[in-house]
C-alpha cells in the first residue's frame, strides 16, 4: 500500500508541474488590459513634452521682464533690443522667437514694453509680458511686471492690458510683480 500511495504522490506532482503557467487566453487578458493602459496615458504623457516647451517660454519671459525693470533703473528707458538688456538670452530657440517693443521712444513713465513671442508648433501656447510704469503717489513711479499666457495653443500673442496689472479676455495671468 505504501508504493501505491507513493505513486499517486509521484504522479499528483507531475500533473501538478504540467498545470503551471499561463493559457493563451490569459496572456491576451494581460496584454490588452496593458494596452489600454497605455492608451489613457499616452495623452498625458504628449501634453507633458509641451508643458516642458511652454516652461522655457514662461522663463524666458520672466526673464526679459527682469531685466526690462534692471534696464529702466540703469538707463531711464526700455529697449526695444533684448542683447542689449545684457541677460544673455536667445532671441530664437527650437520652440519660440522673442521680440522687445518699447512705446513713446521708451522715456516717459506710461511706457510699456512687451516681450512677444511666437512659435512654428502649433500645439504650443505663446505668451507676452509687459514692464512699464505706474505713477504710485507723491511723484514716485513704480515698475510693475505681468506675464500672460495665450488660452488657446497656435494664436499668436496679444499685448496684456495697459495697467500693467492683468491680461485680456483671451489670455490667463501666469506671473508677475511689483
């Protein structure tokens, strides 16, 4: 009785062996239940990849603002030339060309100058700042700083409003300061 029971034992763990791994059937489950993974994170991961885009702008912008307000305290005007603020930015990358305007020749306190960009890829939101002069009392002026974000991805950037202290319809406030 004893090799009988043996030998049941012996062929139990055979069979058991063959019954490991995986059907057909299950490893299709997986795979598709992968891929429709994959299919819901795809987008996220695409608008990430423009997001990072976006952020150089952002910077870049903040950055001509900056030196748009270190520019006025040193010469009394704003430059429409952003090699001439000193910062050393690019005025074209991969992804946007920026530009400097400056209004009333860049001397009286109601100028405002904008840093405009504009960009070839449509899936990319463009944005403009400005820097000007606000008369803040008893004769002293101010400079205030905003940075606007476009809305809508490919339409070319507007200049934020003229009080220096938001944007237009079609645009978000994205930075600032005063």
């Amino acid at each position: 009785m004893k090799n009988e029971l043996k030998l049941k034992f012996l062929q139990h763990l055979n069979q058991k062996k063959q019954n490991e791994g995986f059907t057909l059937i299950e490893l299709l489950v997986v795979i598709i239940i992968i891929g429709i993974l994959a299919a819901i994170a795809l987008p996220s991961f695409l608008s990430q990849a423009n997001k990072a885009k976006q952020s150089e702008a952002k910077t870049y912008i903040g950055s001509i603002n900056k030196s748009q307000q270190a520019f006025y305290t040193e010469k009394s005007r704003f430059t429409t030339d952003i090699n001439e603020t000193g910062v050393g930015l690019k005025t074209q990358t991969a992804n946007y060309i920026y530009q400097a305007t400056a209004a009333n020749g860049g001397t009286t306190a109601n100028v405002w100058t904008g840093s405009f960009l504009t960009t070839d890829a449509g899936a990319l939101k463009t944005y403009s700042g400005e820097v000007g002069l606000i008369a803040a009392g008893g004769g002293e002026v101010t400079s205030v700083a905003v940075l606007c974000e476009q809305t809508t991805a490919a339409v070319a950037p507007t200049k934020p409003n003229t009080s220096g202290t938001g944007c237009n319809n079609n645009q978000i406030l994205v930075g600032g300061t005063q």
